[in-house]
C-alpha cells in the first residue's frame, strides 16, 4: 500500500532549515507477508530546478540511527553534483546503507557514483 506524505518548509537567507522529526503510521504491520519499506525524499527547490538533499529507502519499521545522524546534518552546496554514496550500516557491516544526495559529509560517506538529477 503506498502512502504519500509531503512536508515542506522554507531556508533563511543562508539557506538553513528545519524540519521536526515524523512519525508515519501504517496499517501493514500486521501483514505476513509484507516487506516494510519506507522511500525518503528531501529536496529543494531553487530556479525551477530540483536538486536531491537526501533519496533513500528505509528498509523495516524501526528507526535507523545512522541514517538519523546523516539527517542531522545535510551540508549541501548547490553546486555539488548528486552522488550515490554509502554509509555503515552497524547492524551488518558487509552490507552497508546507501542514499542519493549533492550533500556531503566529513566522515563515513563514499561515493560510489554520480547521478544525473531529475
């Protein structure tokens, strides 16, 4: 079942947001056979043209700290082009997490390829 939720906000005169934390309820828990996935997308808007802070999708029902740190912090310079990076995944390392973004992180970000924005 897919549900669609759509927040936005608007930068100051540096360019810096926030946006609270969200919780988002679903009636398939209780599916045998469902798989929980949750797509995020946060974008924003500048001259008419998209550009991707963060595109991932969030496998499970539970929060995923990592992907909360990198959350926490999304320096994005317009510029940048999107890459698709990976990150530690700490509950099974050989398998790491993996996001879109023009962001960049100091630590614990590898670029594995660049993408062309849409």
């Amino acid at each position: 079942m897919k549900k669609k939720r759509i927040d936005s906000t608007l930068t100051d005169e540096q360019g810096c947001f926030n946006m609270p934390a969200v919780n988002i309820r679903s009636k398939a828990p209780g599916w045998v056979f469902a798989e929980q996935r949750t797509k995020q997308i946060i974008g924003i808007e500048y001259q008419k043209k998209f550009h991707v802070l963060w595109s991932t999708v969030l496998a499970g029902i539970e929060p995923v700290e990592s992907y909360n740190q990198k959350l926490a912090q999304l320096n994005a310079d317009l510029a940048n082009p999107c890459v698709v990076f990976t990150f530690m995944n700490k509950h099974n390392p050989n398998n790491p997490h993996c996001a879109r973004s023009i962001c960049r992180w100091p630590e614990d970000f590898e670029i594995f390829r660049t993408v062309e924005e849409t």
